[in-house]
C-alpha cells in the first residue's frame, strides 16, 4: 500500500467542496476517470452496496470492487450478496480474513469478539481492507454523514494519510430516505435485515437490531462495549 497521497488535502478540500452540490454519478464517474485502475470500490452488502453497486454498474461498470467476507456475516447478507452478483455484470472480488474463524479460535480463543473485539476487527476487517488498498490511491466507500456522530463530518473527498490513499464518499450527504429512494427507485436487491430493525449491520456476534428510537444509525454495532468503529474507517 502505497503511503504517498495521490493529491494534497488543498486539493482534496477543493475537490469536496466542487463535488458537495453535484450527483453522486459525477463522483464516481470522476474517481474512474482520474484514478481508473487505482480505484476500488469496497462492498459490506448493506444498503449503501446496493446502491454504489448499481450506481457503478451504470457509469463505471469497469471500476474494481472488492467484497470482504469475515466469515461471520448473516444468512441474509450471503443472500444480498448472491442477488446482487446475480444482476450485475461486475467482477466482485473476495478477500477473506488470514485465518478461518476455527483458526482464530485456535490461535487466539473462542469468541475474541468478546473479549478483544478490537483485535479481532483487526484481523478479520482491517488487515483485508488493507490488502484491498495495496496499489490503490482512491477507495470509494458508503459513508454518509447521518449513520453516526463519528461521520457526521465526512466530505465527499478526503485524503486518508495514513493509507495514502483518497476517500471518495459519494453518498456522504445521503439521508437514510435518499439510500432507500433510490434502491426502490430502481428495484436493487437489498439486505432484508434492514426491514427488521437492522439500520447498519456487521457481523452477526457484534450486531443487533435497534427498535427505532435511536437517533444513531451504527447504535446496534458492538452494543454495550463502547466501541462504535471497526478501524476501517477511524484515524
Ligand atoms: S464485527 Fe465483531 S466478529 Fe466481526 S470482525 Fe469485528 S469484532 Fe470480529
């Protein structure tokens, strides 16, 4: 992974504040025009994949885009995994954890998610994110501003020094109606987990439902630990 950012924060402040107003499809038509096989769309099968996924397939169907699978996912995300891969012509590419779950289990114990839920993000999301972004300078992500207060300051382009790479979140200033406007709009597959109180959802130890009172999106993700981010997204 390269360490070098592609642009500067200068440049990325002004290409934020060009893009803020516009469409998502001229973002993400842009990111495959400026940066074209060092772009790459990561995909977790929640509803901001289903509609990157077809909003791609529509202006830059040739753009990379990676899946990450941890091996702990739920059955209905396998599913909207199947449905969408059924219906777009795109190649998904997989990238799975170094280790099984039973290997984890074995190198580190049962049920890390429990004891050191950190480590096993780590393992399991960052390091896989991190192959994905080897070689790359810009990485398209579902973000929005509205699923929680750790992003309600995201930009549509950012710089991700740390990865040397440019974060492209042309869903950014998407309200949750906008996401699901869209997806009816066009009929995408979606992750049916959503109509049964499951407004973000991760792995099936760290993720339960949310009964609608909550203001924050991520409320169900590692309830009660305190923890609200993977690491693929943090500072
Ligand atoms: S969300 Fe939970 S089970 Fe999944 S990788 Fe993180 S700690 Fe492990």
């Amino acid at each position: 992974m390269s360490t070098v950012v592609p642009i500067s924060p200068d440049e990325a402040a002004g290409l934020a504040d060009e893009f803020e107003s516009r469409p998502a499809e001229d973002l993400v038509r842009w990111t495959a025009e400026r940066f074209g096989d060092r772009a790459v769309l990561t995909c977790s099968w929640q509803k901001q994949s289903s509609v990157l996924v077809h909003m791609l397939s529509e202006v830059a169907p040739g753009l990379r885009v990676v899946e990450f699978d941890t091996g702990l996912l739920f059955p209905e995300t396998y599913d909207t995994r199947k449905r969408l891969i059924e219906r777009y012509p795109i190649k998904f590419e997989r990238i799975e954890p170094e280790l099984t779950v039973e290997g984890q289990a074995a190198a580190h114990g049962d049920r890390l998610w429990e004891r050191d839920p950190d480590a096993c993000c780590g393992m399991r999301k960052v390091a896989p994110l991190e192959q994905a972004l080897r070689g790359m300078d810009a990485w398209i992500t579902g973000i929005r501003r509205e699923q929680s207060t750790t992003r309600q300051n995201a930009r549509k382009i950012e710089v991700d020094d740390r990865r040397g790479v440019v974060k492209v979140q042309p869903l950014a200033d998407w309200t949750s109606r906008d996401v699901w406007r869209y997806i009816w709009r066009h009929g995408i597959p979606y992750n049916t987990l959503h109509d049964h109180g499951y407004p973000s959802i991760g792995c099936v130890p760290c993720t339960t439902s949310v009964n609608g009172t909550h203001a924050d999106e991520r409320a169900g993700r590692w309830r009660g630990t305190g923890k609200i981010e993977c690491g693929l997204h943090g500072r």
